[in-house]
C-alpha cells in the first residue's frame, strides 16, 4: 500500500523525538497502521542547526505556508508551540482539508474550540494526545475508554516541573528556590519558570481534561491557577507528619452545581497511589461512576514520551483517512497478515533474578557450600539475610537473593543445593524482577 | 438519529452490570457515541431469576441462537462465560455478519485466532477490552495508545483474587489458606478457586496483552503459570526486610531470541508504583522504547467496572458501524453539537478540606478563639498539631486541618483569624483532597 506522507512543522524537542520513533519504529508502526507513515517535508527556524533526528530524506524549509500547501502531505503535525503562529498554521491546514496532529496545550487549551469548529467544518481530525501528559494515552482512555462512564472528577500531576521540585523538596528538606535552580539547571525548567511553577501549564492541561470528561467546551479563562512558589519544606514535613503528602494537582470535579476547574498544591493521603507519583513523573487519577477509580502515569515530557503520543494519534488519523474494513483498528494491534512467528520462550530459558529461602544446619562451612554451587553455575548473589537459631530448632532460614540468571540454571543449583546433607527440606524460591 | 439495537447472552454480573450503565448512563453515552444504544433482547438461563438489572424493554429468552439470530440487532454481548457454547455462539454471531463484544478471556486466550479470523472473513469487529483487567481500558491504551512503541515487556497485577490474598497475607500476617476462606466468604474467590490461585485466569489475560503487545498469535499453551498457594506468610515477612514486596505477576517480555511468558509470584521493590498496588486492584506496567514505563490502575473486575469496558467496546463499535466523517471519535469525547452548557464555580463556591498553618502566641485561650471562628463558619477541625516553642520565639506553629467546606467561608475565617491580637503573620493555607 502507498506509504502515508507526513509535514512536520518544528523539529526541536517534540519534533525530533517524533522523527526518531516514526524512524526507529517505522516496521512496528507499519505493521500497526497498515501501511508506511513517512516524514517527507519540515519548517525550522534555521536549516543549519544540529538536530536530535536524522533528516535524510526529510525536505526542510524555513517557511511553515510550504509545507502546510504541500500537496502530496495528508497530515500535518504542529510541534512549534505557542498560541499566534502555531494557530494561523493549524487553521490554515485544516483549511486544506489535511489533518492535524498537535503536541500544543496552549493552543488547544485556549484557541481549541475555534480549532475544533473549523476541523468539524472541513471534516478533518485534529489529534492533541500529545497535549496532556507526555507520553500517557490519557485523551484516549478518557474519551474512548471510559466512554460509558459517567465522570465524576479527576485529578493529575501534569506539570512534571513542579512534581520534581516538591519531590526534592521533601526527600532532602531543600528549598523551592535552591531546588528550582538545579531543575533550571537539568533543563526541566525554562528560564522562565512561571509556565510550570505558577500553574499556568497544569491549567492548560486541566482544560482540555475537563472538556473531554465532562463533554463541555474549553474554558481556560474559568480555571484558578495557583502554583508552588509559596510552599515551604516546613509544611511538607508537616504534612508528612499527619500521613499527607503535598502534591502540585489540577482537579475537575463535577457536582451539583457546576463544574470545579482548580490547579493548587494540594495535601493528599500518603498510602494513595498518586500520593507516590514522584520526580518529574505525571499520573491523572479518573473517577467514572461504572469504573470507580481508575490511575494513568507515566512521563510527561521528553522527546521520545512525547513523540510517542504525536505518533498514536498519526497512526489513528492514517486509519481513519480509508474508511474501509481493512483499516479499522486491527484486532490484535497489529494486521492480522503481520502478525509475527517469534518463538515463545521455555521455562528454563527465561531470565530472572531469584530469591531463595533454605533451612541449614547452624555451623561454619554450609554457606560456603551453597555460594560455590551457584558460583559455579555464574550465579552471583546480591544479599543474604541469615536469621537467628529459633529455640528448639536445628536449622536456621536463609534467604538469598540472586542477580539475574536463566532458569535453567536456577534449576541446577537448587538441585545441587537440596542434595547437601546440611541442608534440610526442599529450597523456596520465588522470582525477583526490579522491574527498571 | 435510529437507535442501535444491542443482543446480550447472559444478564449475571457482568451482563447486569452492563445493563445498568447503559441504562444509568444512556444520556452520557449517546452523547459521545452519537446516537442511542438500546439493549432490546438477551438471553438468559433462568427467565424467572432476580437480577441485579431492570429488564423491563429487554425481550428476555432461554434461547442464545434467538437473540443472535435477531435481524434487528447489529451488536452481540457475549457474557456468559466458559469455551464451549460461548465459542459456537460467537462464530455464529460473526456468520450472521454481527458484531461481537466479549469479557470472555478463556475464549479469546484459547479460541481467539479462530475467532479473530473468522471476524475478518466476515468483516465484523470482536471487541475484548473487557477481558483484560476489567474497568481498566488497557487493551486500547496497548493497541492504540501506545501504536508508535516497540513494547519490551510489560507486567501486570491481572487477577484481584491473588492480590487481595497477598495484601492480607502481608498486611496482616495471615496464612493462605484463612485468607483464601475468607475471600470466598466474601465472593472474591470461587467455591473452585484454582483458576485464581494457580495462575490459570492471569495466564489467560497474559495471553491476550501478550499478543497486542507484540503482534503475535494468541499462544495460551505456552505460558508459564505459576499460582500463589506456597507462599507462605514468612517469605512475605522476610521479603519486606529485604526492601521488596511479593506480588502475582503476568510477564511478558522481548529477548533477543524470543518472548518469555511467564505467571507467577514476583519480589518487586516496594517503592514501584506497582508494588503498592493492594486488594482487589490490578494494574499493568508496560515499558515501550519511546514511552518508557507507563501504568495503567483500577478495578480488575466487578459488575460496573466490568460493564465500562463492554459499552466502551460497544461505544467504539458503533463509531465504526457508519462510516461517514461524523460518526469519528469526536475531538473533545461528545459530540460537538452535543456539548453541555454547564457552570464553571468561582474558586469561593468549591468545596475542599483545608490544611491552615498559624503562628499563635504560646498562652491559653488562642486556640479557643481560633476554634470558634471556625466554628462560627459551620468550619469543623479534623486534626489539630501544636508545635514546641522554639528557643528564643515568642509564637509557636500550629496546623489545623479541617474538613470540608466552600472556599469562601474559609476566606472568610482566615482574615478573621489573621485580626486575632494573639496571631502573629499571614495564616499559611492549603487545600486537602482525600481522592476517595
């Protein structure tokens, strides 16, 4: 099948990231979508600068209008950000008639209902996955995935700047500024910090949640923004001292009366899961009447997250460009004729790091002997714990954790293990995975 | 525009629970999805039997060949359950050109390349979000969400009766076998609990991620189960010295030479996400190469959870059943001409527990004025935390966390509390969410 043709309008963080996972991918993405999704034309600033993404094959321009006109392009992806040139491009592509794909919370947050009308209009898609949360399909598992639900309120950790500087703020007592310094430092935040610390990037993102859970229009101007600027590490130890924990949030709630739209630090109980969403992670939190309380995290910006998000949304706009059955989302994600004839693994053939719990006879010479058996099979142990002799016992429990192995070698060991005589009973053992 | 006339083949739990979320919901859903969705004939064992849902306008028969072979219905529920008639009533379905929605993973797991081909013979769409971690929308946030990662493992919490007996077991220092009783006292665990405990229903969900994560067939013969019946309160006690927690994992992994697949108890380290994953939940990580890690948390089962997975299903299904550009997934969840007119509150009119921090003169009588301004305001305190006078200061903190209540009271008690002689400074203000 013919290969899709994308124009890609900044190719700095979003854009690069974008270029490389559409590159990197590209079978993957292929097998998924049907047929082959090629990046042919990008604006830049400047065609000279060294870039994060390889642009062989990619026509580059400084003029945006050329590859918006582009004939032979079907999608453009907007990843320039900011809300006057960024809106002109995109409603000048909708206005021929080519989808969009944007990463652009500002824009969608306060132009989106003008967006949206004009796409509607010239019947095409507009894809803002890439909007809220980075790499977290959360537009899709809000608009699609719980669309038999009745939304009663969410809450999100969406400006991963902000959840960095509490987090450090409390595992090191430091304070705001000397933290945020070191996050402007790292490049998690602009020099102009107030986006993010004033709450002003979370309110963008609490938008356009809120208009797809709630099915009401974008209202950027009715959310209260408050960022984390006058929090002080006193009141996250405070709080840490009454079981809370102080989190930058933007919630929607909705309730009798109207709809909440509010970004502010909030304290939340420390045992809720979200509570330990830490570092420059995100997570929204979704309570649907049907589905109770459902969780979403993962990264929230970077090239590669983001990247991840814009390239979705390509994937289902290519798949509603034909309407015929062929396209439609194939049942196992990928088509069925691709469908692959990797070998499943055996058993013994995995790999995995173990914890063992033997009962050994309480003298000098038995650790060694069970250390050489694994050593000897290139087993290295991470820890051993060895518990005290309980009264009355002959035997004492020792617990062994290994680094990573194959089973079948696992199997080994713990034969040879149980055949000492100062060993007694057969060996637990349990899989350990630091799941990283 | 005409309703879309659905079939459903059991009204048990899951089919009753779908039942009332179209029903409680009808609005909502018609809403996004464009046009109504009514159930209008099902098919149960007992025609007499108490059900958890109204049936009223739902023609009832004993006969599940009947309601397939309904020409007015376009969309079959299959809830019943089991690998022998829910197999022939599915292929029949789809030869009847209708299509199918499932919470069946023993079907899919074990039948789905058959049924899955003759699906697309038929040009028809078998929809199974509900077979994989009931509520949470994980096989679209998989397929679609995801689209533009080459996944390199993922691995989920994917059976609540084995969590909550692990949570207990840990929580509590209970043995197996007295939880076990206990969760079928509370009808979390079959009088037959082997599907649960031995790994047989997570290895079937393992099954299914495994094949959209990867794009290979359904291979349920070659995973690995492992159940949780020998571990013993002990490996979990001495787990936690270690720094780790024991959860049932399904596991599915990318190597170099091949896939593994694998169920079984897991040490995780307690500071992951997932290792703080307790009861009934579930919660699947998946690990892209674009994405990074991402985690996906809710109810794992249930009659609503569940039944928000089969109408999203059905949601989805709809959309595809006409073609035209209207009937896409609209831009903000609803239909555009469909969006809802609701008020956005003032700050002062939303409603949150608060955390206050004061600096009061150390002498009696400061927190009785504070306390009956509060109360005064109908504010009522939660939690009170006098700190020790520090060297040399003449005013002491003091933290109160109150419940409840609109903003615009708690403005108000705050600027009477700040006239107090004996308060020396701003009062600090936070606002608290429980997120229950």
């Amino acid at each position: 099948m013919n290969s899709i043709k994308i124009g890609i309008l900044g190719l700095g963080t979003v854009g690069g990231g974008t270029v490389n996972v559409l590159a990197r991918n590209a079978d993957e993405i292929a097998r998924r979508a049907g047929r082959p999704i090629r990046v042919t034309h990008a604006a830049v600033c400047n065609l000279t600068r060294k870039r994060i993404c390889d642009t062989s094959g990619i026509l580059l321009t400084t003029d945006p209008y050329e590859v918006v006109n582009d004939p032979e392009i079907s999608i453009i992806v907007e990843l320039i950000g900011g809300t006057t040139l960024a809106r002109e491009l995109v409603l000048a592509a909708i206005r021929c008639g080519k989808h969009v794909v944007t990463a652009n919370k500002a824009l969608i947050a306060r132009h989106g209902n003008e967006v949206f009308a004009a796409a509607e209009e010239k019947k095409v898609i507009v894809g803002f996955e890439a909007a809220v949360a980075g790499g977290i399909p959360i537009i899709k598992a809000i608009r699609e995935g719980l669309a038999g639900n009745r939304i009663e309120w969410l809450a999100g950790i969406i400006n991963g700047t902000s959840n960095f500087i509490l987090t450090e703020m409390r595992d090191k007592g430091r304070s705001f500024r000397d933290v945020l310094e070191e996050a402007q430092a790292l490049g998690y935040a602009e020099t102009d910090p107030s986006f993010d610390v004033e709450g002003i990037d979370a309110a963008h993102k609490l938008t356009i949640l809120a208009a797809i859970a709630f099915g009401i229009p974008l209202q950027y101007e009715r959310v209260y923004a408050e960022g984390i600027t006058r929090i002080t590490s006193q009141d996250i130890a405070f709080a840490e001292q009454l079981g809370y924990r102080i989190k930058h949030l933007g919630i929607a709630r909705r309730t009798a009366v109207g709809i909440e739209l509010r970004v502010h630090p909030t304290l939340i109980p420390m045992r809720r899961l979200i509570a330990n969403v830490d570092g420059v992670m995100n997570a929204v939190l979704v309570k649907g009447d049907a589905v109770g309380h459902t969780l979403y995290y993962g990264a929230g910006a970077g090239s590669d997250p983001t990247g991840s998000a814009v390239v979705a949304d390509i994937v289902d706009v290519v798949r509603a460009l034909t309407a015929d059955p062929e396209n439609r989302v194939p049942h196992l994600a990928f088509q069925s004729s691709a469908l692959a004839d990797l070998p499943i693994l055996s058993m013994g053939q995995t790999e995995t790091a173990y914890y063992l719990r033997l009962h050994a006879e309480d003298r000098p010479g038995v650790l060694a002997d069970v250390t050489r058996i694994l050593g000897n099979l290139g087993i290295s142990i991470e820890a051993v714990l060895q518990k005290e002799l309980a009264e009355g016992e002959t035997h004492v429990p020792v617990i062994l954790l290994t680094q990573r192995v194959q089973e079948a070698a696992m199997n080994q060991a713990i034969a040879a293990i149980e055949a000492l005589p100062a060993i007694r009973g057969p060996v637990a053992r349990l899989r350990l995975e630091t799941l990283s």
